[in-house]
C-alpha cells in the first residue's frame, strides 16, 4: 500500500533537519607512555610520562605530570617525541623506529604519499632501557655516509659490502655488551645515516631500509640532495618522499652519553644553478632555539646533516654563511660538539675556529665522513662481484664508528668494507703505495706512500726500513698513487672494466710520503709504517721493495 504524500514530506524533512555524523576534529595531542612490555601499545598499568619534550620541528612542549602533551594542529608538519635516555622507542613494521606521525589535514602537492586525513589523537610508547650485567659502559653508533643507491644491484652490493660486515665486526667486536635496547640486533646502540640514502630513485627506499634494517639497530636518517622530490616547487615541498618514509627531517634524539640533532641542510633551490646549497630553514632555528637551552652541556652534543659545515668548493660557498653563523652562535655554549657530514665522497676532519666563525674555547670537529658507496659502487669488481668503489681521495668505502664515554668523550674509526686478504700493505688504518723495484745507487727520488684513512694534518706518521731508526713522513697534498694506477688501467683496457669507472684521482688530504733509500744491499727490503691515531692509537702496516744492480747504460 503507497504510503500518503503528507507521511512521505514529513519522512524527508525529517532527513534534511537531522544533523550529519560529525568528523573528529583534527588532533596533535595525546599522552606519552611507559611502555613497559614493547608493544607499542598502552595497556592496563602502564602509566604516562612527565617531562617528555615532544615537538612538531618547530614548537617544543613538555608532558604534564600524566605524560599529556598538546601540540597545535599545523597542516603539514610531523610531529615527534625526542626519545630521552633510558628509553628507547618500538619498532615500526619497516623495523624504522616509531617515534614520529605526520599532520596532513588537507591535500597538499601530488608527490610525496603523504596520506591525508584528520589524524586522531596520538600515544607515544616508550620502552624502557634494559642494560645487560655485563654491558660495557658507552655507547655505540654506525655512521654511514652516502649509501646513494641506484638500482637493485646497488643495494645488493650495499647489502653484502656494508650492512653484512658491520653485522659480523658488531658481533665479534662488541660481544657480551649488548641487551640494552629493544631492538634485537648486535651490531651497535645507535645507527646514522647521513643524507643520500638513494640516488634520485626514491621508489628505492623499502628495499635499502629493508637491508639496514637487518642491523636491528634504532636507525636515524639525514636526508640529502639525492633525496629531493624533484617535482617540488620550492623547498618545503622538497622532502616530501622523504618524510612519508623517515618522518622530521630534523629532530632530535637523547642518549645517556651524547644528544642527537639530525639536521637537513640542503637548500633546493629549483630553477637556479646549482640547484641546491647548504643551508637552514628559519623553522629549523626556531627548533634549535628552543630546544638547545633543555640539553645538559656535560654530554656530547652530535649534530647529523649531509652538506658540511665548510666550503667545498674553491672560491664558491657551498654553505650559506649567514647561516653557519647563526648556528656557530647557538652552538657557542658546549663545551663538546661533533658535526658528522657527508656529501663529499672522501674523507676528512675539519677543525672550524675563528677562520669559519666558531668562538668556542676549543675548534669545533667536523668529521666529513667517507661514503658508504665509496665512489658511487663504481670501478672493477672483485671476485664476490661488488664494485671497489675507491673514493677519489683514497679512501676505500666503508662505514665510521662512534663510541661515547659516559664522561662525553669519544673516539672515532674507520672501518673498510673489503681489505684485500694476505695484503699487510692495506690494513683497516692505512693502504701503502711503493714501487717494487729500484736501481741500487740511484737518486732517491722515489718514495713510500701512506694514506693514512683516519688522519689529521698533525698526524704522526713515520716509517723505517729492515727496522731500523723510525723516520718522519712528510704530509703530501697530492692524489693516491693506488688509484692514479687503476685510472691507468681503465684508459688501457680495450674494454669496460666494471659498470663505472673508478674516480679521477685527487689530492688526498690524509697521504704521507717518504724517500726510499737507495745505497742498501742488493735485494729485498722491508718497509713498516706506523700512525698515531688520535684515538686508536698505533697502526702499522707493511710492504717490500728491491734494489738491484744494473750496468751503465741501462739494465738488461
């Protein structure tokens, strides 16, 4: 039976005046927990946090006594907890730590995979930090600079050639002094990556986390100038890809021996030449200028970005100045500061004083860390089929070791990815350079070569023959004869020796060189090198040379 027109006005007025389910209104606020079973979640007796600092990159608030927090709701910001010592943070799914959500309220550019949404109110867990009875004291953090992957095969060799080895020295090296963290790996405490984690391929970013994270370490991430969206407009829209995967592209993050400051400082720059340049955003100020006065100065205070500090280039800034000055500024009131940056391809330390701006009581160390990649997993392969990837200095790739005392010490090492076996010329420290024969009695004007991977310009470095009296090696600013060799080689070949060829050498800023004696004995004589490390201490590494006899007018 129809129902009567009057019954069916009433029924849709009725429709039209009853109000629409309401959509939460966006939040950025919520509670900061012990998370005392690690699982992410907050369960029955698990009680909030006080004194939490959470941040969304540019505004710094604490918890209140229940571990609440509230945060404005800025479209587009990330927001994040600063992990404080004692505690560490579950992993994500990715096995990245969770310690971050964005606010993406309204559509933003069409790059980047950012969801949108009205995100709710959000939880932070914090597990606590379950040191082993036998756990040394201090902390342990892989560096790796420029891991700058480009296809599969790239993360293949990044897989094998610096996330295996670091798995296998981590377990040997640092045995019986683990169970500190939730995370279940061995290898270190902590894990850096400083900037060009990719090679402009973002969509390579699962596959090269998925490798780092077998480490099963608590792993931070720079972004760097392989790491733009290309597509962006203009710089804030640059790191969108980024963060979708990694979270704030500056944060930082707190440890019992050292606080982390994770920077970006690439400034892109679309449209001009160069397209980028090394620089801070006024937000990333407003951040450090809130949150450096809560950060005690007896620790170690590490800052992590990708561009250094100093200038690469000759006669151009490849770092805003004004920039590095504001920053020198904040920074004046530690009494211990480490920049680690990367970028460069090779391997060097800087001691910033009055000449860049630093007025500290001491320099100011800036480690320029070599790169994971080396030279981009260029060069010809070995019989495992990775590249050698030499770095245009010398330096073979590998990644760097930090350890930091519980007094805010701390001492740093360089650790190779391959050494050749059976080779004492080439040892984790240093790659020896001689030629293997020489005229006896001829002028000495050939020499040994030491590059020194680890060394400072006041570097010790000294050598002696068949062990006798130690001599002093003269500091050189010239290329590697190693890869001056292989650069010989690859214009020789009447083929490709690898998918790229290795890097044009040049001058190294870590090579010592010696005179080789000439007026011995006939025959074999051995050459040992020592180096004072600042903070290994002695290395030695060893080759031969001969002397022989030849009539005048040429030997036969």
């Amino acid at each position: 039976m129809p129902l009567p027109r009057l019954l069916i006005a009433t029924l849709c007025l009725s429709c039209l005046a009853a109000p629409a389910e309401a959509l939460p209104p966006p939040c950025n606020s919520g509670t900061v927990f012990e998370d005392r079973d690690g699982n992410g979640r907050r369960d029955a007796g698990e009680p909030g946090l006080p004194g939490i600092k959470v941040s969304d990159g540019v505004e710094l608030v604490t918890t209140d006594a229940r571990g609440a927090y509230h945060l404005p709701v800025i479209d587009g910001r990330t927001s994040f907890v600063i992990k404080p010592a004692g505690y560490t943070v579950p992993a994500r799914a990715n096995g990245l730590p969770q310690y971050w959500r964005h606010v993406r309220v309204e559509p933003g550019p069409a790059h980047g995979g950012i969801p949108v949404g009205r995100p709710a109110c959000r939880d932070y867990a914090l597990v606590p930090a379950q040191p082993s009875p036998d756990r040394r004291a201090g902390l342990e953090v892989l560096v790796f600079g420029d891991p700058q992957v480009k296809s599969a095969a790239d993360i293949d060799y990044y897989a094998r050639d610096i996330v295996r080895p670091a798995m296998e020295r981590g377990a040997i090296e640092l045995a019986h002094s683990f169970g500190r963290f939730y995370f279940k790996g061995g290898a270190a405490d902590l894990g850096i990556s400083l900037g060009d984690i990719v090679n402009d391929d973002l969509a390579l970013y699962p596959a090269i986390n998925a490798a780092t994270a077998r480490l099963g370490v608590p792993w931070l991430h720079a972004p760097g100038n392989h790491d733009l969206d290309f597509d962006a407009a203009n710089d804030a829209e640059s790191l969108l890809t980024f963060r979708h995967h990694y979270g704030p592209d500056t944060f930082a993050w707190e440890e019992a021996e050292a606080n982390f400051i994770v920077l970006d400082d690439v400034i892109y720059r679309p449209g001009q030449t160069p397209g980028y340049i090394g620089g801070l955003r006024e937000d990333q100020f407003g951040f450090l200028q809130r949150y450096l006065p809560t950060v005690p100065k007896d620790r170690l205070l590490v800052l992590a970005l990708h561009i250094p500090l100093f200038d690469t280039a000759p006669g151009r800034a490849t770092f805003r100045g004004g920039d590095r000055e504001r920053l020198f500024a904040l920074l004046r009131g530690f009494p211990r500061v480490l920049v680690l940056s990367g970028h460069s391809h090779v391997q060097q330390h800087v001691r910033h004083g009055a000449e860049s701006g630093w007025h500290g009581t001491v320099p100011l160390h800036e480690y320029n860390v070599g790169a994971a990649c080396g030279a981009f997993w260029s060069g010809a392969k070995d019989e495992a089929g990775i590249p050698d990837a030499t770095m245009s200095d010398g330096t073979p790739n590998g990644y760097a070791r930090l350890r930091v005392e519980p007094s805010g010490e701390y001492a740093l090492s360089w650790h190779p990815a391959r050494l050749p076996a059976d080779d004492p010329a080439s040892t984790a420290a240093m790659a020896l350079h001689a030629p293997r024969v020489l005229r006896r009695g001829a002028y000495p004007a050939w020499g040994i070569y030491a590059n020194v991977f680890m060394g400072e310009p006041d570097s010790r470095v000294e050598y002696r023959i068949d062990g006798g009296q130690w001599r002093p090696m003269q500091r050189v600013q010239q290329p590697d004869p190693r890869l001056l060799i292989e650069n010989m080689r690859d214009d020789l070949a009447d083929h490709l020796r690898g998918y790229d060829r290795s890097p044009e050498a040049r001058p190294s800023q870590h090579l010592w060189r010696g005179a080789l004696p000439t007026d011995l004995a006939p025959g074999q004589h051995d050459v040992e090198v020592r180096a004072f490390d600042r903070w290994q201490g002695e290395q030695r590494a060893r080759t031969v040379y001969r002397l022989d006899e030849a009539a005048q007018g040429g030997a036969d």
